[in-house]
C-alpha cells in the first residue's frame, strides 16, 4: 500500500442528539511522492479527512494505515509521536508564533528532536529559510512579513522536520491569487526535488489545476478522482 492508506473509513461527529456523518465510507491510496489536491466546498469533510491523515483524530469505522502504521486504538502519546516523525502542517492561517523571528519559528519544531546538535538545528533552518527564498528576512517576525512570506516560513518549518507527509489546509486561501500560485509552485518544485508527499485541500478550481491528482469530495464521500498522474494513485 502507498504512504496514506484509507479503507472504508468513516468519520462522524456528535452535536447533542445529532450525529454529522463528515466522512462516508472513504477508501483511498495514496503513493509516496503525490501531489495531491481534495477539492469540494465548504462542509464536504476536507479538514476532516486531512486531521484523520495528519493522525489528529482517528476515524468512526474503517482503517487508516499512514506510513504503513495502523492509527486506530493509538495513544494520545503514541499519535504525536508518529504524527512528529512523519508529518508537516501548513495551515490556511499560517499558524505563526508572532512573537518568534523566521527562524525561530522554523527551528521550534526540531526541538523536540533530542538528537539533532544546535549546531545541526542552526544549519537546517537556515536550508529551508534557502529553500523558500526567505534567508534575507531571517530575523523578521511575522508582522514584518507579507502573506506570502509568512506562508513561506511554514512551509520552512513543516518541511525542516523532514516529514513524509506535508498536509496543508487551504494553504491559498487567505493570499492573492498570484501569491497563492506561488506558493503552489513552491511546493510543487519541493516535491519533484524531494519526493515529499503533499497533500492539500482547497476549494479554488484555479488551485486544483496544478496538482496532479485531484480527489473530489461532496457530503463526505469521494465524487470524483482525477487521475493525471498514473503511478501517484490507485484506487
Ligand atoms: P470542510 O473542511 O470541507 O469545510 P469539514 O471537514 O470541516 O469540511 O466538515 C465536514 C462536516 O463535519 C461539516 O458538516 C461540519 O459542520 C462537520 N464538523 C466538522 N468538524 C466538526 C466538529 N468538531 N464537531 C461537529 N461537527 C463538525
Ligand atoms: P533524516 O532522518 O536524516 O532526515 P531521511 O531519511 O528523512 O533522514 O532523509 C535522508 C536525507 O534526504 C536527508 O538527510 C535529506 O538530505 C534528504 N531529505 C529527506 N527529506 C527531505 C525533505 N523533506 N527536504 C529536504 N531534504 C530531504
């Protein structure tokens, strides 16, 4: 199985007396190395699906398999665990200490990874600060930095940790388009270099168009997959 394993997975929440099926019956390889978007309007289960990838929350029924490893019946504990050694976040609203430069905000997740050397830790923020083209506004803080810089710095930050996996919610939503397209084409050349999988979620056809695989989703079920690239899916 590929790097995102989903088998029959569903997911509903409970509000009271009523019960939201947010993922119907989900089930869905995905290869290491995709470029994937999850496309569907708002309330179609995007964030859902992406917590159940990121190992945020586990699923009602079925199963989940990320990097070959089961996440039902997990620890709280056990979850992060896996969740820090496989997985980058990017977030709609970049997520930001604001109080934290560039490169702190880079070098926080790496931490809570006892062996890698200050010296080490030093080195790989200032790669990634590279790799996003940001290295000149290292000392900034957030509120010295455009949208689209801003969202530079997580994307630095989610990949620094090396994760398998990086998930991004709407990671255009809250940029102009042309900085938004940036910032697809960013992650878009980080994949074709690294072979890290990204998997994102939007609702802007204009994004979709540079994933090479789309997955819709409507009223928590899978409508449509787009297959552009053969070997990044199957299912
Ligand atoms: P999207 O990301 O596509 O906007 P979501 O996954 O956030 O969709 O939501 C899917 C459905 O689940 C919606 O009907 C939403 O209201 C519901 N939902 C999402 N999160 C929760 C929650 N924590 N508690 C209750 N209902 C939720
Ligand atoms: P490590 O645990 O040392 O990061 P990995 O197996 O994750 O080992 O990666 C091996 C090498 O591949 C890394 O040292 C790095 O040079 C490169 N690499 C892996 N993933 C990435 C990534 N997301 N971005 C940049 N380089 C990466």
């Amino acid at each position: 199985t590929g790097i995102v394993h989903l088998e029959n997975v569903s997911k509903d929440y409970i509000l009271g007396e009523q019960k939201v099926q947010a993922l119907k019956d989900i089930t869905l390889d995905i290869a290491s190395g995709a470029f994937l978007a999850i496309a569907g309007p708002s309330g179609s289960g995007k964030s859902t699906l992406l917590n159940l990838i990121g190992c945020i929350d586990t699923p009602t029924a079925g199963k989940v398999l990320i990097n070959g490893q089961d996440i039902s019946g997990r620890t709280p504990d056990d979850l992060s665990g896996l969740r820090a050694r496989t997985i980058g976040f990017v977030f709609q609203t970049f997520n930001l200490f604001p109080v934290l430069s560039a490169e702190e905000n880079v070098e926080y997740p790496l931490l809570q990874f006892r062996e890698l050397k200050t010296a080490e830790r030093r080195i790989r923020v200032a790669e990634y600060l590279d790799i996003v083209g940001l290295s000149r506004f290292a000392r900034h803080r957030p509120n010295q930095l455009s949208g689209g810089q801003r969202q530079r710095v997580a994307i630095a930050r989610a990949l620094a940790t090396h994760p398998k996996i990086v998930l991004a919610d709407e990671p255009t939503a809250n940029l102009d388009h042309a900085t938004g397209e940036g910032i697809l084409e960013l992650m878009k050349n980080i994949n074709d270099k690294f072979e890290t999988t990204f998997i994102f979620s939007t609702h802007d056809s204009r994004v979709m168009a540079i994933a090479d695989n789309v997955i819709h989703i409507q009223d928590g079920q899978i409508v449509q997959r787009e297959i552009r690239k053969e070997k990044s899916m199957h299912v």
